[in-house]
C-alpha cells in the first residue's frame, strides 16, 4: 500500500481514519476557525439562525477573530461589521480577539495568526479568506471557506472535505539574492495556470524551499490559491519548528510530519533557481506570466508594497535595500501587513536608518497595518487605485478592478522589482540594483 | 431551495476566470447578506465588476440589469467558460447571484471555493458541461435545465446539450445546503424551538 501525502496524512488524522484518498469525502475535526470583518457578520449570522440565538460556539478557544480588511475608513457600514464583531465576541466570551483601536489590533489575519501563535504543524485551520493557505507554510492543513461552511464549523467543529490530490512543486538549487519567494509561486501560477492546481493540494519541496524563512514560505503557500489551489504546504523543519515555538502562547502541543517516501504525487515540476529569473504577472490574471527583461520600460503610476503576501519584514528589507538612498519617480505606498512588522520598521536600520526612514526619504507614503488597497476597498482605502491607473504592486491578485478601478492595470511582482520600478517610473530589472 | 425538476429562463454568457472581484466588488462587501435587506443589496451589485465588453458575450456589452428592476436581472441562467468563481472565499458572490434572481450557472468548471459556497449554501446549481458552451449559446438564448436528464435544451435554436451529472454534491444540492444535508447525515441537530 503506497504511503501518504503530508496533506492526506493530517487529513486522515483529523477524520480519525488510518488513511484517506484523493476523492475521499471526509467529515474533519477543525483546530482553528478563523474569521474576519468582510465575511464574519454573515458567518455569525448563519450560526446564529441556524444554531439558535443563545448558542454557544464549539470551543471559544478555538475560533480567533481578525478584523483586517476595512480598518482605516470612514464607510459607517464598514465600521459597524466591526462592531458586529464585537459584540460577538463579548457574547461568547472569546479570547482570540484583535479588535481595532486597542493596542491587540493586529492587521492582515494571516500574518495576524502566524505572529500570534494560532499556526501549528499538523493541525486544521479553516478561515473565511481564501488566502488561509497561508498557514500551509507551517505544515498544516489551512484553506479558505465561505460563511455557510465557517457558521457550520463555528457550531460544530467540524466540516466535510474533499480529500485533494497532490502536486509537488520541487526547487532546487538557493535563492540569488535578486530573487524571492514571489517570483518562485509567480513562475509556478504562469506554468500552470490559474486553474492548474483546482481542488488540489501544492506541496513546496526541496532544497530552494528549505532555504527561505517563514515569511517567504507564508509568500509561497499564499498563493496556491491564486493556481486554484485547496492548500499549500512545506514540510516543517528546524526553520518551521523555532518560529512556532517562540510564538505558541498557549503551548499546545502539535504534531510534526511530512510526506512518505512512497506517497503518490500526481503531478511533479521541478524548478533550478539559478535559472530564474525575475517574474511579473501582467494584467488581468496571476498566470500571465512575463518575465521582468521582457517589459523593461513599461510605464507605470504607482507602486504598491503591501498585503499578506507582500507587506512583510522580508519584503520591506527588500525593497529598502533597493529604495535606500534613492527618490521614487511614482506614488508609491507602503503598507505594513501587521502592527508588529509596523514597529519592526521603526526599529530596524539600513546604513543607520530606520526602514520606515528609507522609505520616507525615498518619498514613499506608509500607511497603517490591514489589507488596505490590496483589494480595492472603500473608497478612500489608503492606497486604492480610483482611477484606470497602472500600479505595480507585491500582492495577490491582478483581475480586473481587484484594486479599485475597473479598467486600472495591475502588475504582480516581487518586493525588489515593484522598488526598482518605483525609482525609475517604470518596469525595471531589480538586477540592476545587485552589480 | 427546494429543487425543481426545470429551470427554463434566458441566459446571460460570461468568458473565463470570471473571479470574485467581478461577480461582486470589494467595496460592495460591506452588505451584511445575513440581513434580508442588505441580501438584496446585493443583486443589485451582482456582476458590476465584468468589463463591459465582457458582459452578455458573444456580442458584450449588454448589461446584467434592465431599466426597471434593478434589483432582479431578467436573466435566469448564466453560462460561463473555465474557473467560473475563481479568486476570494467572499460567500456575497454566489449569494449576488442568487439575489439578482440567477437559479443556475453552467460552466466548464469552478473554483473550489465557489463551488462549495453555491452548493452548501443552496443558492443555486453550479453545473459542469463538458463542451464548451460560451461559443454556442448567445446572450438573451431561452433555456431549459432538465434536472432529471441532465440536459439542457437552448429553445432559441433548438440544440440539445448534456451537462455533466451533479454527482457527489447531489444529496447536497437536494436536501438544500449543507445544514439539512447534516442533519439528515446525523451531524448536525438544529434547535428545538
């Protein structure tokens, strides 16, 4: 009998079966239930209709609530999903609560759950985010769901799931240092296309992968999604484990395991980094894929460092290592995923200067910690692209009006590439920045 | 949703990777669809972000609403190419269309995550074809989904077509979502009033 994938294995163990199979329908134990603002009030509204107005959620411990979305707004009807929010959580009594205006407000959920100790190897999160993958970088099962599957999950601990098959993804070689993990997952969502990995898991293997920190790892699991991707996930190692163990509050115990030698993976691609090279994803999808050489020039508006996938403290030392010294040609906007990695960038120096110094004497703006223009937003979301601008930005999504305006061009591309295009107005090769 | 054994109405053809962004905005997000009122918010705003050129293929252009009703489309039934639904978790994109008065989509194939809003929230029927439709039916086409059969018959030209069977998701899709499909499964009790 052949062996397990890591994500069939903590599937099986969740079903409190010895194995699953891709194509198994499953009912799951879920460790964590994540919410936020943009899906929360709905999701409260389903278990309240459905569980009874006095119901009590599964296990307070376990539900952990992020509002990250529409934090810096004036939108009253924006503000008062917050408050509802709030008053769930004073009705249920739960503690893993990072409400705005207190000094707990986190940021982008993802981040959020990373830097608070909420991801573990070997557990099962669901989250009302598509990019819940995220915390596949830990060796978990993390993947986004929609109200009615979290107000179901909030009530019962449990859900039923598919069980994926697994694509492998295999890197070998280390890291230059003109490439990061975004131009990684770029490469791979333009080989397969934005429907390549649907209803599949994406596991990250080799010695490439092993080579990046966590945040790295996150910027790779964060984006199966963006392939179609059901999860992503990197095998915990030394890397995984010291992370987790720093930030494991509660010091729940978890599990570490990885792939069999013998698992079937039903797919392989095997990538050498020392034959890649910088990547885009040109409008209007993540799989457009474009190498940086071939659209040197391209006029840009705006540049955008930001979002859980890109507004990280690996990503702001990227881009300050490029942005030091320098003026930028266009707006350009930093948004800090986290309230953490906003301090970071107050403490943490470049030749003398603070982060937050780089990039405000490069002419940046720097906005507060949340998902801001990432994702459009209300209107006067820090950084939102109202007009049919062209911004090269480090998040997620590309599609038509993701950031706003409908007929606005987004460019997709590592923290090094979108700093080296803000100096220049334009397009631009981060190599240029390494002779 | 009790299921019907027809769905017969004039459809509204769509591209691929028709994402999230486009069946409902982010800024249309702030709606809470647990309110009745707010709900229907949200057919209102269903399929604002398709380019226009996009909207009501093979032609575009054609919008999803007419004077009149702003709320409920005239169209029914919307066929869509690969990956309809691609792109965010937001539940607000099947709930958009189920508001704007939309009982069926028939594309190529989902997203994932679609795919399980549609089906475990009973807002409407997510069918597969294996042809490729969108070249073979034209915006403002009469059809009719025969449930039992899994066919789907374009009236205004008179051709036949098989989707694919619902399969695994049928007891779902059956019993109305994922709540009475627990319970009758024995995983789920709802409250004795």
């Amino acid at each position: 009998m052949a062996g397990m994938t890591l994500t069939e294995k903590i599937l099986a163990k969740h079903a409190q079966r010895a194995r699953v199979a891709p194509g198994d329908n499953i009912w799951v134990d879920i460790d964590v239930l994540m919410t936020h603002d943009v899906c929360g009030p709905g999701t409260i509204g389903v278990f309240h209709k459905q569980f009874g107005k006095n119901a009590k959620v599964w296990d307070r411990d376990k539900v952990v609530i992020i509002p990250d979305h529409y934090i810096f707004t004036a939108d009253a009807m924006a503000n008062r999903n917050v408050d509802v929010l709030r008053a769930f959580v004073k009705e249920q009594g739960l503690p893993h609560f990072y409400d705005v205006g207190t000094d707990r407000y986190k940021g982008v959920c993802h981040i959020a759950l990373a830097e608070e100790g909420h991801t573990r190897p070997g557990e099962l999160l669901l989250g009302t985010d598509s990019h819940t993958c995220n915390a596949g970088a830990f060796g978990e099962f993390a993947t986004g769901i929609g109200n009615t599957d979290a107000g179901f999950v909030m009530g019962t601990g449990k859900l039923w799931l598919k069980t994926p098959p697994t694509m492998r993804f295999v890197f070998h070689g280390e890291l230059p240092p003109w490439l990061m993990a975004k131009d990684m997952i770029l490469s791979v969502i333009g080989d397969i296309g934005c429907d390549g990995a649907t209803y599949k898991a994406m596991e990250f293997d080799g010695q490439g992968v092993f080579g990046l920190n966590m945040e790295e790892r996150m910027t790779l699991c964060n984006m199966v999604i963006e392939a179609g991707g059901k999860n992503g996930v990197i095998a915990p190692d030394q890397v995984t484990l010291d992370y987790v163990n720093a930030r494991n509050k509660s010091g729940k115990k978890y599990e570490v395991t990885q792939s069999d030698g013998d698992a079937t993976f039903e797919f392989e691609k095997v990538y050498d980094l020392s034959q890649l090279k910088p990547v885009v994803a040109k409008p209007h999808s993540p799989d457009n894929k474009a190498f940086v050489d071939e659209l040197v020039g391209t006029r840009l508006d705006r540049a955008y460092i930001g979002s859980c996938t890109g507004g990280k403290m690996t990503d702001f030392r990227a881009a300050a290592r490029v942005l030091n010294g320098h003026t930028v040609k266009v707006d350009t906007f930093i948004v800090p995923a986290t309230t953490e990695i906003a301090k970071n960038l107050k403490t943490e120096t470049l030749d003398g200067k603070s982060l937050e110094q780089v990039f405000l004497n490069a002419g940046a703006k720097i906005g507060e910690a949340s998902c801001a223009a990432c994702l459009g937003g209300p209107g006067d979301t820090f950084g939102r692209l109202n007009a049919a601008l062209r911004c090269i930005s480090t998040t997620n999504r590309n599609f038509p009006g993701r950031m706003g305006h409908k007929e606005a061009e987004v460019f997709l591309a590592s923290p090094l590439t979108v700093a080296a295009s803000a100096l220049n107005g334009s397009i631009t090769d981060p190599r240029e920045y390494f002779a | 949703m009790k299921l019907p054994e027809i769905i017969r109405g004039k459809v509204y053809v769509l591209g691929d990777n028709v994402d999230t962004d486009q069946i409902i905005p982010a800024q249309y997000l702030t709606f809470n669809p647990s309110i009745p009122e707010e709900y229907r918010q949200f057919g209102k705003y269903a399929l604002i972000g398709v380019p226009a050129s996009q909207g009501g293929l093979p032609k575009g252009h054609i919008p999803f609403h007419e004077a009149g009703d702003e709320f409920v489309s005239p169209y029914t039934i919307i066929v869509a190419g690969k990956n309809f639904g691609c792109g965010s978790s937001r539940e607000h994109a099947p709930i958009a269309l189920d508001a704007a008065g939309i009982k069926a989509v028939i594309a190529e194939f989902y997203a994932r995550i679609f795919f399980r809003n549609a089906v475990n929230g009973g807002y409407l029927i997510p069918f597969e074809t294996p042809a490729r439709l969108i070249e073979k039916v034209c915006t403002g086409d009469v059809l009719r989904i025969e449930l039992a059969t899994s066919t789907m018959v374009n009236e205004t030209t008179g051709e036949q077509f098989l989707l694919r069977s619902l399969g695994e998701v049928a007891p779902i899709i059956e019993t109305g979502g994922l709540f009475p499909y627990a319970e009758k499964a024995g995983m789920f009790s709802p409250p004795s009033h």
